[in-house]
C-alpha cells in the first residue's frame, strides 16, 4: 500500500474529503476503504477548531497529515484527517469504509459473532447469508463513524499520530477508487452551517451510513443507483468500488 504523505493533507479541507474517497485505512490487522466523508473548518460553527486553540483543538491546528481522534458524546472514537497548513484549525472526518482486511477481527471488536453463510436452520426464517443473532453483514461492519473505529481498534490514544508512519495508516485509493461516483450532501448529525454540502460518498455503496443522500429530484433511490452503478462498472472492468 502507498501511504499519503503529509503534502497530500496541505490543501484546502473540502478538497482533501473529496480526494480521500477510495483510500485505505488501516490498523490492528483490519482495513477499509473510505466510501463517505466529510469537511471541517474552523470558519464554520460546527467545527471543533471554530472555538479555538485549547487542549482539546490542539492536534487540529497542529501539522496535517495527523489524526484527530476525539470522543463524541463520551461514547465512540471518532477519526479524522488534519487537513490544511499548521495553524488553520480543519479536519476529515472518516464517517465510513468498506472492509477489505481483517473481518473477523473487526467482527470480534463489534461484538459480533461471526457471520455465518451457509446451514441455518429453517425454524429460524433465515436465508443462508442472513446470519444468526447478534452477527453483522460486511456492510454493516464500518457503516457509521463511530462503528469504523471500534472495528479498527482505534482509539483516543491515537490521537496526533502520524497518518503516513502510523499507528494509524491512510493510503492511496486504486485506479478502480479513483474512478468512482461521488455524491455530496449536507453534513449529518450538526445543527449549525448544516446547509453546507461538505459530506462525500460512494454513490450506492451500501457500507455508506445512514441517512444517505438525497440522489437528485429523489426520484432514484439508493438501491437503484447501485444497480446502475454495478452495470457500468462491470461493463468497464471496475466494479471493486460497489462490492461489499
């Protein structure tokens, strides 16, 4: 894997959300590919940096290329990016991946049990695939960003390392990443500047979290945008981006 280097976090924070779709994280033996996003700058109120410089803002106006790994709501780890030149307080946040290493791993650190994929019994009303209790499908592993980062292990400790040199590590997206369709929204879960469209995601990729993005009038739904998205890119050879 090709790791980012500090240079590619120095740019403007919307641009860098953008230009991580289909990079890899990856820590503790698991990985994913980043298939949503969104922006943070300390212009805008729902920033942490808007506040500015104290103990907890540091890392965000320290040197991009960082991790910022903050606890939200006293709960789950959250993993963003720092972006811009040291000084200006922005960041990445990392709202979801598609799994690509280390399932079972992650499955353990959701406290999931692993999924099972064939021999239900039919008393059950499952399908093989559908799994049994408190299992979890691969779409459902780093669906959210809270979710990523216990499957990942990462936590508050990580916060400040290195992007480039670990422990956490992002590297660039593949040819095949490159190529997919984005779609920009409105950012989730914030009540202030929440009308600026600085999230980014996979268009149709079913590890996106919820709720997703409006897709034009509405009139296209998520799953239908898969389907389409499957057939193109079948048709072109890269269909790695929409498989879960």
């Amino acid at each position: 894997m090709r790791v980012l280097r500090e240079g590619f976090y120095a740019r403007p924070v919307v641009e860098v959300a953008r230009e991580l779709i289909g990079c890899v994280v990856e820590h503790a033996g698991a990985a994913g590919v980043i298939v949503e996003t969104e922006a943070y700058h300390d212009s805008e109120p729902a920033c942490h940096a808007f506040a500015g410089l104290t103990p907890r803002t540091q890392t965000l106006f320290g040197p991009p290329g960082r991790a910022y790994v903050y606890r939200s709501y006293g709960v789950h780890a959250m993993l963003n990016a720092v972006s811009e030149a040291t000084g200006s307080g922005a960041a990445v946040l990392i709202r979801a991946l598609q799994p690509i290493a280390g399932l079972e791993a992650m499955r353990s650190r959701r406290g999931a049990r692993p999924l099972r994929t064939s021999g239900l019994p039919e008393r059950h009303g499952l399908a093989p695939g559908d799994g049994l209790g408190d299992a979890l499908r691969d779409e459902d592993l780093c669906s959210g960003p809270g979710k990523l980062t216990q499957a990942l292990g990462i936590e508050l400790s990580e916060n400040g390392c290195s992007l480039a040199r670990g422990p956490v590590v992002i590297g660039a997206a593949s040819a095949a990443w490159r190529a997919a369709p984005v779609v920009t929204g409105p950012r989730v879960g914030i009540t202030h500047a929440a009308e600026l469209p600085w999230r980014f995601c996979v268009a149709g990729n079913p590890n996106v979290s919820r709720p997703r993005p409006r897709i034009g009038d509405g009139s296209v739904s998520w799953r239908e945008l898969a389907s389409r998205g499957v057939a193109a890119a079948q048709a072109s050879g890269s269909a790695a981006w929409l498989s879960s």
